[in-house]
C-alpha cells in the first residue's frame, strides 16, 4: 500500500530516516543494511556500527517496539560472477502489522569520536513521532493526523524541528508543508 522514506540532514551531524509503512494487511518488515566489513551489532541496545578504517557509521533504532537484528556474509540470492566480500544486516520488526513506522539515527563519524555523538531517543507524541538527538526535536506529523502534540507545542506541519535553547526554551529550526505551529497553554 505504502512505502515513504523520509530523510532529514542537520548539518553536520546527523541523519534522520523515518520509513512509513503499509501493507494491505498485517506483515512483517526489514530495513537493510550492506557494507564490505562486518557490522558491529547491539541488538539490546538497538544499535549497528559500521566501520572502514578510519570511519564510522553509527546507526540507532528507535523504532516503538524494537527490532531483532541479524547479520550474514550470504547473498539471498547466489550472484552470476565471483563478488567481494559484503556483510548483510537485518533489522526485522517480527510482529506483523499493517502500519509500522522505522525511526532511524544516522550519525557518521570518526573512530574515537564516538563519546562527543548526541543522545538520541523517542520521545512520546500524540498524532506522530518525535526523535530527540542531542538539543534538536523532530516532530513528524502522521498522514492521518490532523496535528503531531509534543510537550505543549502543536503543529499541522508534516515535519517541524526544533532546538533546545540555552534558557530552557525552543526554537523553530526548520518546518515543511502545513499550516500551524504553536505553543499550546500548558495546565496549571
């Protein structure tokens, strides 16, 4: 029925990919990864590492749910000619469902550089996800939902990111297709 993959780029740090999902009725899912070296894997800790000398791609999963990882040397199907080497790594989401988005954290980086990579976490949202890395909030709206609600702020945006401020505010980083963004009065 649908399959949408959305790529957000913030400079220089980090990519996020959030792959949106439908099937005619409940199935499972894979997201793939394809590199020349083995792959460090994290199933616990919902992580994958890919490493070429020098250079590091970690990728994190924060997919509601949790995916099981697997990784093989195989190809699924035999190639017509003699190939390099490739390591192949599976992330599945084993229960099947109609629906299922894939949230995943790109962050390149330099062997040794691993302790200065922002935090990353799936923060709770009504009408949609928001990913949090390191200061930055994104907030991706659902197709069917009117308005994505984070933490007192309401948007029709499709996808709106947003930075932490030293003084405990936020400020609109960068925003797509919609109407609205606001910041909702807060209970007392």
């Amino acid at each position: 029925e649908r399959f949408e993959r959305h790529v957000l780029f913030s400079r220089p740090h980090y990519f996020v990919i959030i792959d949106d999902l439908e099937a005619p009725e409940p199935a499972t899912y894979q997201w793939l990864l394809h590199a020349r070296e083995e792959m460090q894997m994290d199933e616990e800790a919902q992580k994958v590492v890919s490493i070429k000398n020098d250079a590091r791609l970690l990728v994190r999963f924060l997919t509601p749910g949790g995916l099981s990882f697997s990784q093989t040397d195989e190809f699924c199907t035999p190639t017509a000619e003699p190939a390099p080497a490739q390591y192949h790594f599976t992330a599945s989401a084993d229960e099947p469902a109609a629906k299922r988005n894939i949230v995943t954290v790109l962050m390149p980086h330099r062997t040794g550089g691993e302790e200065q990579l922002p935090e990353t976490r799936l923060l709770s949202a009504d009408g949609g996800l928001a990913v949090e890395v390191g200061d930055e909030i994104i907030l991706w709206r659902n197709l069917d939902a009117d308005h994505i609600i984070w933490n007192g702020v309401v948007s029709s945006r499709r996808v709106a990111v947003y930075r932490r401020t030293g003084w405990g505010g936020l400020e609109r980083v960068f925003q797509s297709s919609g109407e609205t963004v606001r910041r909702a009065k807060m209970p007392e």
